[in-house]
C-alpha cells in the first residue's frame, strides 16, 4: 500500500499549529461583516488592518461575554465602526466595557518581539483608555487570541525616549504587556475605573483650532489622495486639532473619498477648487467663530451677539398685498415674503425674523434671516432658516453676486440672481437638526467676500 504521507514534503502535515486553548472562534457572519466593513475604509493600504480590527472587536466582546455575564459591553462610540476615524486610527479605542474604556490592538503573530501602538491613543486625550489590549488574529484559522494586556499608567511608565517612531506609532516590547488575560477580567469586576487616572480632554481644543486655522486652510487640501498619511503634511500639533474634531476630520474623510472615487493618485491628483477652499474656511470658522442664537428670535429676543452687530427684529408677518408704499425694512419683507408665499413657500405664522444692514465694497446689501422650528413625532426636531438677501429699497443688486450657506458638512447652497427673473433679492432656506449651525457669506466675483457668524437655534436657553 502506498503511504500518502510520503508523498507530501517532510513534517508539511504538521505545519498547521493547534489553536490555543484560549482561542474565540470567529463566525463566517462576523468575518464577512468584516469584510464589509473595511472596504470602507479608503486607504488600501489600511485595509487588511482594519480587517484584523473588526475581527479582533468580535472575538474581544465573545471572550468577554464567555467569561463574564456581569460586564457590559458598549460599542457605540467605538472608533473602527465609524468609518471616518477608522481610516486615521489603526485600533480599536473608545470601546466601553463597564466604567472602563478600552483600546484592542489587533496583532498577527506573538513571534513579533514589538508591539505597534498609535499615538492617538496614547497622547490624545479623546482616544487614551484604561487598558490597552493584544489580541492575535489568527485569519487563517478563522480564530482569535485575547493574550495581553497593559493599563495606561503602566504604558507610561514604559515608554522610552526612542518608542515614538517616524509613523507616529509608539513601540513597546511585548514583555511589556501583562500576559494573564484573566487579571484584566478581574480589574474590570473590581477595580475602579478612577483607579486608573486618564488625562482630561484639554478645554481650550476650539482655541488652538483658531490659532492654526490659516495653516490647515493651506495644508488640508494637501491630503487630497487617499494614499498620503496626515504624518506627511501635518505636524503632530496640527493632526492632533483635526483629529479631536469631528467636523475637520470628516472634511479630509469626504475629500480623499472623492478623490478615490475620481480614481486620482497622488502624483496627478486636480488642484482644489474654489468651492472646495471656501468650504474648509466655512468648516473652521462654524467650529471656532461664536454662534448668534437665532432660537431667541421666537421669543421676541436678540441675544448679545445678534445686538452687537445691529441686527434687528421683524415683526410679527403679515400679508403685504394690501399695504401702501413701501417705506422701512419691515414693509420691504413683508413684500418680499409674499412674493415668496405665491410661489409656494410657506412661512408658518409662528416664524420670526430680523435683518442686518451690510457694506460690500461699498454697495449697501440688507439681509433677511427668518427661523422657525420643525416638530414631528418620528423624526429629530429641526428648525429652518431662511436667508434673503438685497439692497435697501428694494434697489438692484450687483450682478455677479451670490449667497453662501454652509453646515459641517460643506455648502448647502450658493445661489446667485436669477437672470430669467426679474427678482431683486436672492434667497434660500435650509433646514437642520436643532444642535446644527449654519454659516452664511456674501460674495463679489472678484473676491471680495464677508462672513456672517454662524447662525445657532438653541432653545434651553430661554427656559434658564
């Protein structure tokens, strides 16, 4: 009988090493969710990390639940399910199991003597957890390890002068790492989690934005590819402040995936558009400029800023079909919003409003701003506002002039005249959820532009 053993090259057969006994099983389901997930991570270079990443959050929260009926797990703000910050962070952090927060590393092999360790979850406040956590990926194997572990205090006490690589990763020994999993499921049963002290996130993030608000206007646009790393063009100040804000970071999200969509590499990858420029201005200045509470409208009320920059209240609307000539603000919107009310845009009763008086290279304009709020049963209350913007008396606007209107997540509209109208003004609403602003520019073709603060809705306040 011929040995099929024999055939096969020396010792092959037992090339397949036994799972630790320790080992979670990984589901094909969770393995295709996997899969899915992490194709939406942009960069390809990150994806089969991210991969890993997935996998090691699921074969985490089945040891855990194996082990412990007591703990709760919360994955909600868990960074590698948001798909924006799982393309900038290489982990698993913000997971919350208990009290504690938690960061898992993914690795591939515990023959590697170092351990990679992103500095985001190390210097950023927003990202540091209680403990960080080694999990071996075994994909072939379909399987995982929970092998290690390392609170914050004790990563502190490890790094060294020369752990910060030139990839903003930390290096530690994985001697380092505490290699008793079941130590970390008592800490996590008996252990207060301020036991363990975590840095506070700093108060003044919106001030440092301010102050290198023109740098990252110049550099943002830089990291257009998908390919190119924030440790390229920024410095770590500068990562740091786009990192802690969600709005930034989304910006560069969006930007490199629509460059991935153009299928732009890097070397040939089109210069910014205008819009796009204008659009990052808008991001910073919607996160770092005060907003005027258009909420206080409702009530009657200017708040302070509103007051400081001269804007005044409307009274409440009325049909203008039968007033006389035209002779104040007031009777000029009331014409205008009539016009507006033929056309099929409906301004509820309860709306309320104001203007402001305004120099455009020296052409006097006279904006409008009307707000009410939006309730219903199903969805998350909203409120709209309404921009119109003219000249004082009606008069003709110049133009190649245009209205801008911005949230967080870009332009929402940038209308100019009509020219198939005869209308003297320009106007467009918007609408969001009552914790979103707006900002509203003016512009000239030429450049010559001004920039409103944002308008806010906030209603809390008037109940204090």
């Amino acid at each position: 009988m011929t040995n099929l053993l024999s055939n096969l090259p020396p010792m092959s057969y037992l090339d397949f090493d036994a799972l630790p006994t320790s080992a979670v099983i990984l589901s094909p389901d969770e393995i295709d969710q996997a899969a899915i997930l992490s194709n939406q991570v942009i960069n390809q270079s990150k994806q089969w990390q991210a991969y890993l990443h997935y996998l090691a959050l699921s074969a985490f929260e089945q040891w855990l639940e194996e082990r412990s009926e007591s703990l709760t797990i919360n994955r909600e703000q868990c960074t590698i399910l948001q798909p924006v910050l799982a393309n900038f962070i290489s982990g698993v952090a913000n997971l919350q199991v208990g009290e504690f927060k938690i960061c898992l590393i993914a690795t591939g092999s515990l023959s590697d003597e170092m351990v990679n360790i992103p500095r985001v979850v190390v210097d950023l406040p927003e990202f540091i957890p209680h403990f960080y956590v080694l999990v071996e990926v075994l994909e072939e194997q379909e399987a995982a390890n929970v092998y290690a572990f390392l609170s914050y205090e004790e990563l502190q006490d490890n790094l060294q002068i020369n752990s910060l690589q030139s990839d903003w990763n930390y290096q530690l020994p994985i001697s380092c790492f505490d290699s008793n999993p079941d130590r970390l499921l008592l800490y996590l049963r008996c252990l207060e989690s301020s036991a363990i002290s975590l840095p506070v996130i700093p108060s003044n993030r919106t001030a440092i934005l301010a102050n290198i608000q023109n740098q990252l206007v110049e550099l943002l646009p830089q990291l257009q590819s998908p390919k190119r790393e924030l440790s390229e063009v920024l410095t770590w100040e500068q990562a740091a402040a786009v990192l802690t804000s969600p709005e930034l970071i989304n910006w560069v999200y969006t930007l490199q995936t629509q460059a991935a969509t153009e299928n732009l590499e890097m070397g040939s990858a089109k210069p910014e558009s205008t819009a796009a420029f204008a659009s990052l201005q808008d991001v910073i200045k919607l996160i770092t400029q005060p907003a005027l509470n258009a909420g206080r409208w409702l009530w009657d009320e200017l708040d302070d800023l509103a007051a400081s920059l001269s804007w005044v209240l409307l009274p409440s609307f009325a049909d203008a079909s039968q007033m006389r000539p035209i002779r104040s603000p007031e009777e000029e919107f009331e014409v205008i919003a009539t016009q507006l009310r033929r056309r099929g845009l409906e301004i509820p009763v309860q709306a309320r409003g104001a203007y402001q008086d305004l120099l455009l290279a020296g052409i006097p304009l006279r904006l409008y701003a009307v707000t009410w709020h939006l309730l219903s049963e199903s969805q998350q209350p909203e409120w709209s506002l309404l921009l119109i913007l003219g000249a004082p008396a009606l008069s003709s606007l110049p133009s190649q002039i245009k209205l801008r209107v911005s949230d967080q997540t870009g332009i929402l509209d940038e209308p100019g005249l009509n020219a198939e109208s005869e209308d003297s003004y320009i106007f467009t609403r918007v609408v969001g959820n009552w914790d979103e602003k707006f900002l509203v520019s003016v512009s000239l073709m030429d450049g010559v532009e001004v920039t409103l603060p944002p308008f806010a809705f906030n209603l809390e306040r008037l109940r204090n």
